[in-house]
C-alpha cells in the first residue's frame, strides 16, 4: 500500500476512447507472454487491478456512454485473465451494476452487461457464491427475454446470458425447467411459420429465436435422461421445419440441433427409431448439396460443409473428430454435445477461450481435463521457440508447400504418361 493515485474523472466525450485503451491488451492473452525483457508479475497484477477498481466505478456514472465503455473493458479483462480472487471480494458490487445496467440501460448497455454476468459467472465457476449471482440476475434476465416491448439484440442477449449462467450455477432441478421453459416459449414460435408468413422468415425474430434454440440445446445437455426423452419427443418432429428458414444461421443452428438430439436419443435407446427418417435425411442431402443459385458463394460453402457432417450424424451415427491446442495439451471434440458446449463457451470467451482452458477449474471441470497442467517459468521458456526461429520455420515451410503444389500443379509433369 503506496500512496493512493489520483483518478481523473472521464468525460462524456472520451469515456469511450480512454477506457478502451487501458484495456487495449487484455484480449489477447498472448500479449502477457510476448518475448521481451523480464517484469515484476506483482506490480503489473497490482496496476490491473487498481485499473479495474475504477472501471467498476464507472459503471455507475451518470453517463451512459461512460457506463458501457467500462463493461466493455471489464469484458476484455476478464475473457482474457484469471481473476477469481479479486472478484471475490466485489462479486455484490458487480452483480449490483450489471443488474442496474440491465435494468435501466438502453440496448447496447444491456448487452455489455449481459455478456459481463456470463463472464462473471465463467470466472466463479459453480458453486454458492455463483448460485447468489444467479439469483439476483435470473429473474432480471428472463422479465428481459419475455419483454416483447425490449430490443431484440438485447432479449438475444439476455437469452444466451440466461442459458449459460443457469449451465453453470444451477443445482435446483426446478429452476433448469423453469428456464428452459422461458427459452422455449421463445424459439417455439418459430415453429409457426406455417400459419403466419410473418414467423421463421422475419429475420428481426430470427436472431433471438437462434440465441433462444442454442441456450436450450446448451441446457438440455445437463437435464435427467427421463427429461431428455419427454424434450425430444416433443422437438424431434417439429425441428425440421426449421431446415426451410431463409436464414442461414437458423438453418445451421436447426441442423446441428438435430444431429445432437439424434445423438441423445440414441444414448438413451440404442433402438431409437425415427418414423421420417426417409423425408428427413432427403433434407439432408438436399442442403449438403445446395446449388441454389440466388445464395453467395460463401453461405453456400458453410452450409454444405455443417450439412454434410449433420447427414452423417443422422445416417451413419458418425462425428467428425476435432482437435484443440491450448498450451502444452490436446483436447479431441468428439461429438454433438461437446461441440455445443465448446461453442457457447468459445462465443463468450473469444481469444480467451485458451487460456481459460489452461487454468479455469470449471471449464477444465466440464470438458474433463483434470486440474490445470502446472509448469514452472523454466519449463514454459524451453518450450517457447524464439520468435526469430518461428519465423525461419513458417518461412522453409512455406517454402517447401509451394514447391510440392507447383510440382502437382505443372500440366507437364503428366506428359511423360503418354509416351
């Protein structure tokens, strides 16, 4: 304990400007480990958080620019750092603001301020404190969801923030149905494009309908298999309907939804058997294979590489292995439930998503990888590569990459074949 430091206060006109730059490294947590010389760990943690405790201030300021800026800074810092301890002691004072901003904010605010709940509870994991969290902000959050006189950018994110803080802190049986109830009620009404030309088609619903399906689908992973059954009794046939949406994301995120509850149902009976199966699968193949000339290059190419993975879900019972670096460690994805969960966490953490990986106890927790991998500061410098032998690497590599393909690619390499 120095002698305190005077804070200037921001003004309306730089709030944005001056909050951001402080905050300018933490979204890449990279830049924490960047070669150079040798720092004193203690006062630089000491600075971050004499930077944050006024943050958390300034989101109490009159103005509202001033208000977001700080949640948006407060974000960065934590997606990208570890901050358990210090959050500890403020989790009341940050939980009161985000419940504040929520509340009176306008849209941009309120999902500055959603995002930062999830990335509260990210950071506390699950456990009493995080189940107080959830208490004070879950009622807030769902008023917000079913509000159809709110934004919609901000029910959407109210709904992912809805879906992940309830993955993450819930115990209460009842209070996981009572949410997935309030998701439901939301992206079931996509359901009705049928009967109003306004429904599926509206894109301004469509992305709240998306954000409603994905927090569902998230919290369905966790439910009792006696529930599991009842929800895909009841989604099952209606999710197809979904597959002719003129949206892209909503065909995608009806798509990967299916393949997962095909994979549930199948957990929880190896017989599982589905009546149209013959007229689903043809959706399928159809979407797999889109040449729709009216749709860009691109969504095409999205579309026929998650379709393709999705018919073989269906079909062939097959997951396409992915593979995660983070650190030292490996991770293999291996199926629908674990891409679903690594997605959502992905979404909220960003370029964080690795670190956290490396040292968040719950996110190791949930993808079962055990207690963080400990390694002194001499180990992690032999296993660094200097930056100037990266570069030579990534250079020869390259180099011998283009030689091969322009020796497959050389129309006169395959003349000798006809003599």
């Amino acid at each position: 304990g120095g002698q305190p430091r005077n804070v200037q206060p921001f003004s309306d006109e730089d709030a944005s400007i001056e909050t951001m730059s402080h905050c300018s490294g933490f979204s890449d947590p990279a830049s924490f480990t960047e070669d150079g010389p040798e720092v004193d760990e203690e006062a630089t943690q000491e600075d971050l958080e004499y930077k944050l405790k006024g943050f958390i201030d300034l989101t109490l300021d009159k103005s509202a620019k001033t208000r977001q800026a700080a949640l948006e800074s407060l974000k960065s810092a934590f997606s990208s750092k570890i901050l358990y301890e210090f959050i500890m002691e403020r989790r009341m004072t940050l939980t009161d603001s985000i419940e504040r901003c929520i509340k009176k904010g306008k849209s941009d605010e309120q999902c500055a301020a959603a995002g930062l709940a999830c990335l509260l509870c990210v950071q506390m994991g699950s456990g009493i404190e995080s189940e107080e969290i959830f208490k004070t902000l879950g009622p807030v959050l769902k008023k917000i969801v079913c509000d159809g006189t709110a934004s919609i950018q901000a029910r959407q994110a109210c709904a992912t923030c809805l879906g992940i803080c309830c993955f993450i802190v819930t115990d209460d049986i009842t209070e996981l149905y009572s949410t997935m109830e309030c998701l439901e009620n939301i992206f079931t009404k996509a359901y009705q494009r049928d009967r109003d030309t306004n429904g599926v088609s509206s894109t301004h619903n469509t992305v709240l309908h998306i954000s409603a399906l994905l927090a569902w689908t998230l919290l369905l992973t966790i439910c009792p298999m006696n529930e599991v059954k009842k929800k895909i009794e009841t989604h099952l046939h209606k999710l197809p309907s979904l597959l002719s949406c003129d949206d892209l994301n909503m065909r995608i995120v009806a798509g990967e939804t299916l393949a997962l509850l095909f994979e549930l149902a199948r957990e929880t009976d190896a017989d599982f058997f589905y009546e149209d199966m013959e007229l689903l699968t043809e959706k399928l193949r159809a979407l797999a294979t889109d040449g729709n000339k009216h749709r860009a290059k691109v969504d095409k190419r999205k579309q026929r590489s998650v379709f393709r993975d999705v018919l073989r879900a269906v079909e062939e019972r097959d997951f396409p292995t992915e593979m995660v670096k983070f650190g030292p460690e490996r991770m293999y994805i291996d199926c629908w439930v674990k891409k679903q969960t690594y997605d959502t966490f992905k979404e909220i953490l960003g370029s964080g998503m690795q670190y956290h990986l490396q040292s968040n106890d719950f996110l190791r927790n949930v993808f079962e990888l055990g207690p963080p991998v400990m390694l002194d500061a001499a180990t992690l410098k032999t296993m660094k590569i200097p930056r100037f032998e990266r570069h030579l690497y990534n250079s020869a590599a390259f180099k011998a990459r283009t030689k091969a393909r322009s020796k497959c690619r050389d129309k006169r390499a395959d003349v000798g074949e006809f003599f």
